[in-house]
C-alpha cells in the first residue's frame, strides 16, 4: 500500500540504528513508535494503516510504503532497491537508472479546481510546527487540523494557558499566512498523555474519549487553558476551533454554549463528526454550527466495529466498500457539502478521492506532504464524470466491484487485505 509519498533508493537495512539517507529501513509495525534514525525511505510490515503512529510516521515525510510479513520476506539486508511511496512499488534500483524524483508542489496546490471548473480545497493536517511549515511550503489551502492531543511540555507535566499560546502560536506562526483550525484535546485510550495518570472509563474502543471527557479533571482545566490560550492568539490569527468527537446537535449546543465562555465570537466553532449517528445527523449540526468536520478514521472504526490500532482488524477497515459510500450519500442529503470537511486518511488512498468529488465534498484535509499530489488528482477529474463514479460505487455489489471500477486488479482478483489494494507489487508495475 503506497503510504507517504515521494522517491527513495538506497541499500535495504533491518537495522534501524543503521538507518541513513543511504538506506531503506524495512521496520516492523511495533517499532516505529520509537524510530529515531531517519531513513532515505521506510517500509513497514504489518501493522493497520489506519493506527495513530503511522499516521504520525507520516508528517516525517519519508517516502513510505505498507507492505505485509510475507512481502517483506521478499526483501534481504544489503540489496538496492527503488521505493516509490505514490505508487506502493518496491523493485530493484538497477530498473530505476534515472534516479530519485520527489513529488513538488505548484503555486496553490492547494487551491485547485477539477478539469471542468471547480474549485476544491486541499488543506493539511498536523501535529506540531513542522507540518505547519510543511503545509505552507507546499501551499496548502489552510492548515485544517492540528491534532493538540500531541502537544505536551516535556516531563509530563499538566499543559496550562501559557504552554499552549507558546505551542498553538508557534504552529500560527509557522503556517502564516494560512488559517489555522485546531481541534480541542482529543484523548482517547489509545492516544492517552503523560500527564493525565489513571483516569476511570478510558478503557475500550467506545469508552471515554474527546469532549466525553470535558467535564472531568484535570481534562476540564486543559480544555480550558486551551480555548483561553486560543481566544489570546485570535487576536493576531486566524483560527478555527474543532470539537472532537461529537454525537448529536444536542451534545454540539452543550459544549459550543460552555466554550463561547472563553472563545470569542470572531473565532468559528465546528464539531468533529466521528459516529455514524453524527453522521446521520450532519443536517442538523450544520444548522447549529460555523462549520463542520468529519473525521473519516474514527468514523470507519465505529462503521464497520473494527479497532483501528489493531492490526488484525485492519482489513475490516474496507476503504472501498460500497456501503461506507452509501453512508456518505444519505448523511449530506439536504446538506451544503461544500462547507464540510473532510479529514482522515481515507481520501489519501489511491482512486479515493475522484468519489468523495462526486459526492460533492470540496474541502479536504491530508497529509502536507500529499497536498502536491492530491492536486494533480482533482486537475484531472471531471466532476460530472466523478458524480456518476460516485453513484456506480454506491450501487455496487461489494468493495471488489468498487475496486474493479476504479481499475484495481483483474476479474477475480481478491487481495488478502483490502487496504494492499492497488498496493505493492515487487518488481512489477
């Protein structure tokens, strides 16, 4: 599976402390949580796509492709190889004699409109000042969402208002000139901070998480120092500010109402659809809020009941299964879709994209480092052509149909797990 994107060649090395700009690190799924040699380019073994460290892996910008255990007994230590992370394909360096390309983006990448004329927005995902400088660089629409769940001062000590106007201005300024939207902390069982020690209910994949959280301590007193650190840097930004994990329009009026006591009206408050409940009910939320997001990752993990850190689910998580699609068509039925948008790796996966058009969204946030990319994708889509993808997919019989409508694989052809589709093929293209 094509992962991050961009070119790399060098000698294949299972030895992470060897990892230079001279090798391809070939590194099973449970260690790159503690990666710290930065390779020419990575593969992971195993591991579920969807897992909050490699979406992490991803804001390095090391070109990466997923590959699973058997496919990487393919590999051997010492041998050269050509890794192309937009494709998925692994084959040996002597087939790649032209050397490394990097994908690059063009002037507003990220202000992009389809072959017939209309305009979609590509903007970018982050974790920290990094990948807000990256989002500029590669000329993002907007940074549309920063993951504060991953900003803690060091020593696990409790974030206060000081610690995130240093941490959310840094981000600002790094990102300047493009608007800046943040989501509120986001804690779940899997996504826990140091500093919040043993909390009771944050267990199981539907337990306690995001503004579930809001009124129990200390969570309670970061939020706030959050949206009082926010409502001081609003006055030299431009933010937005997201509700995570919001159920209902009942549940969204609750926290807007409680977070307009530190958040200024010039500062828009959206919530972060994750629950097909939420989804269902994106006509309402619209009705109430300044925007809204949806989160397609959590979305698809409470769709289809499948852990999305655990990887023996992973293929559970079926990117191209019609029904996921369906989902879409019935939520934004009477809805302005073009104000909604979406994050997630969802639209980042190869032959996405062009049906998540033609369902009418317009407003997408990704990885930085795939904004260029992505761009490419929308100038060679017709929407009207894209529209009727969409409803073919939609209407299909299974994911394999959708795949074999958007060219992946021949009659019959049944990957083992649908997220290698259109994946890694050794040496073949």
């Amino acid at each position: 599976m094509p992962f991050v994107p961009g070119e790399a060649a060098g000698q294949i090395t299972y030895d992470p402390a060897e990892a230079s700009d001279s090798h391809i690190l070939v590194l099973p799924y449970a260690d790159t949580f503690s990666l710290e040699q930065i390779p020419a380019g990575l593969v992971v073994l195993g591991g579920a796509p969807l897992a909050h460290p490699l979406i992490q892996l991803q804001q390095l910008g090391v070109p990466t492709v997923l590959l699973n255990e058997a496919e990487g007994d393919a590999l051997c230590g010492g041998d050269s190889f050509h890794l192309d992370g937009t494709s998925g394909v692994l084959s040996p360096a002597t087939l790649h004699s032209e050397g490394v390309r990097v994908a690059r983006g063009g002037r507003h990448a990220g202000r992009v409109r389809t072959r017939d004329g209309v305009p979609v927005h590509l903007r970018a995902t982050v974790t920290g000042e990094m990948g807000a400088r990256t989002a500029r660089e590669v000329q993002a629409d907007a940074v549309g969402l920063v993951h504060s769940e991953y900003l803690t001062p060091a020593l696990a000590r409790m974030p206060d208002q000081a610690y995130y106007e240093k941490a959310f201005g840094a981000i600002c300024q790094a990102a300047d000139p493009l608007p800046v939207t943040i989501r509120l902390l986001d804690i779940s069982v899997d996504k826990k901070p140091a500093w919040l020690g043993n909390l009771s209910g944050l267990t199981g994949l539907l337990g306690l998480q995001g503004s579930r959280l809001y009124d129990i301590p200390p969570v309670k007193n970061v939020v706030e120092s959050q949206a009082a650190a926010l409502a001081t840097l609003a006055r030299h930004h431009d933010l937005r500010v997201v509700i995570p994990f919001v159920n209902s329009p009942e549940e969204y009026r609750h926290w807007r109402n409680r977070l307009r006591r530190w958040l200024p009206p010039v500062i828009p408050l959206g919530p972060m659809v994750e629950t097909p409940a939420a989804a269902l009910s994106l006509h309402q939320l619209e009705e109430v809020s300044d925007f809204v997001s949806i989160g397609t990752n959590d979305l698809m993990q409470c769709f289809f009941g499948a852990d999305r850190d655990i990887p023996q689910v992973a293929g559970h998580l079926d990117p191209y299964a019609p029904s996921l699609y369906r989902l879409f068509r019935v939520a934004t039925r009477d809805v302005n879709v073009t104000r909604v948008q979406l994050c997630g790796l969802l639209q980042q996966l190869p032959g996405v994209l062009p049906i998540l058009i033609g369902l009418g969204f317009r407003r997408f946030s990704v990885s930085p480092r795939l904004v260029p990319l992505l761009s490419e994708v929308v100038t060679e889509t017709d929407s009207r052509k894209a529209y009727e993808l969409a409803q073919r997919a939609c209407e299909a019989r299974d994911s394999q149909a959708v795949r074999q409508l958007l060219g992946f694989g021949q009659t019959g052809e049944q990957p083992t797990v649908p997220w290698q589709v259109g994946g890694v093929r050794l040496g073949l293209r």
